[in-house]
C-alpha cells in the first residue's frame, strides 16, 4: 500500500499554481493529485474513486470561489480535509473560510516548511491553525457573536449575499448584476437592504469600502 497522500490544488492564477504543483511534489510523501482554476473545474475533475487526501484552495476566484466550493466538498465528501491558501489575512476572510469547512489557513507568502507542516498537521490532527491565525480566531471568538461588529455580521452573511456583495464592487448596474444572478431586480433590491442592515452602512459605497476593509475583495 502507497505511502503517499494526494493534494488538489485549486488555484485562479495559473503560474503561481504550477509553481505550487511543483513546490508540493518535493515534499516526501506527497504528491499533486489534480491542479484546478475554480471550484467548478475542481468538481469536475473529481473523481469519487480516487480521491484527493488534502484539498488545497484559494479563496477569491472566478465562477465558483474557496467559500462555495469549501461548503460543497464538506457536504458532499466531508471526510477531504480543506487547506485554505490566500493572501488575505483579514479576520473576516478567515473566520468565514474557517466557517465553510476549512481546517486550516496558510498565507501564500508563508514558507514551504509551513505548507508542508499545515500537510502533516491536518492528516495527523484533523486541523492547522499558525500562530497568526491561532492570534486572529481568539481575538474574535466574542465577537463572532455580536451581530453588531463587522466579524460577526460577515460570518452571517448567506452565499446569495457575498454573491452580491462581490457583483456591488464592479461597475455593473443593480440590473445588471440582477442578469448575471438570474434574480429580479427587486431581489437584488432585498440583498441590498438586508446587506446595508447586517452591516451597517447605507450606500453602495459603503458596502464597497467594507468589502475592501475586510478582504473580500482586491483592488
């Protein structure tokens, strides 16, 4: 029986993905099953009889992003254990990523010896959390239960309306954005409602600089 464990990589941005493929074959024991461009790409390739012993992902990516694919694998094949890989620090991106299924947190400019740790932890422990996410998740265990702070209200936030949220960040029009979630535009007009509640604010402008603020999104 093989010794090696197998690690999907899902990844938007083509050579950091292979270079990361590359990085990931070095280590002993492991091994790049399949590399993906989304969460789309990522089902599609899946396949029931062999699959990954680590998912490895990004979180801001086109089609199907970290969050909605984390949530799919944990319901559909609970037993991949998740690694989220990104450049968002942010308490928010973690909190939710953690949310959805993950059970660890690298940044991308983390050393190799910390991916490969966060490999062996997860398979070992069950989850990986460094010392910077360990730090972010106990500052915010209160407040991930006060609706009132901007932690708390973004851990709330359904798919439909991160969805929005992101689509409010472009130039596109509220009808537009309505043609692209193949939703009305009076239920776009209730996503903005519910969102300027959540999280406070009361323009479009507001929900731009608070998806900024806490790393949904990058200029």
């Amino acid at each position: 029986m093989s010794d090696i464990k197998y690690i999907a990589v899902v990844d938007d941005h083509t050579m950091f993905r292979k270079g990361l493929i590359s990085l990931i074959n070095l280590f002993p024991g492991y091994k790049v099953l399949f590399d993906a461009a989304n969460g789309t790409d990522f089902i599609k390739q899946l396949k029931p009889q062999h699959l990954p012993d680590i998912l490895l992902l990004d979180i801001a990516m086109p089609e199907m992003d970290g969050y909605q694919l984390a949530s799919w694998v944990t319901i559909n094949y609970p037993d991949i254990p998740i690694l989220a890989l990104s450049t968002m620090d942010a308490e928010t991106a973690i909190i939710k990523m953690i949310k959805h299924g993950a059970k660890g947190y690298v940044l991308k400019d983390a050393e190799p010896k910390e991916l490969k740790q966060a490999f062996d932890d997860v398979l070992k422990d069950g989850f990986f959390y460094n010392e910077l996410v360990s730090h972010k998740i106990i500052r915010s265990i209160n407040l991930l239960a006060d609706n009132r702070s901007a932690i708390g209200a973004f851990a709330k936030l359904s798919d439909r309306e991160t969805a929005f949220l992101k689509l409010a960040c472009s130039e596109k029009t509220y009808f537009e954005i309505a043609k692209e979630m193949f939703v009305s535009e009076r239920t776009v007009d209730g996503y903005r409602e519910s969102l300027f509640k959540k999280l406070n604010v009361s323009t479009r402008v507001g929900l731009v600089l608070y998806a900024i603020k806490n790393g949904l999104v990058q200029l």
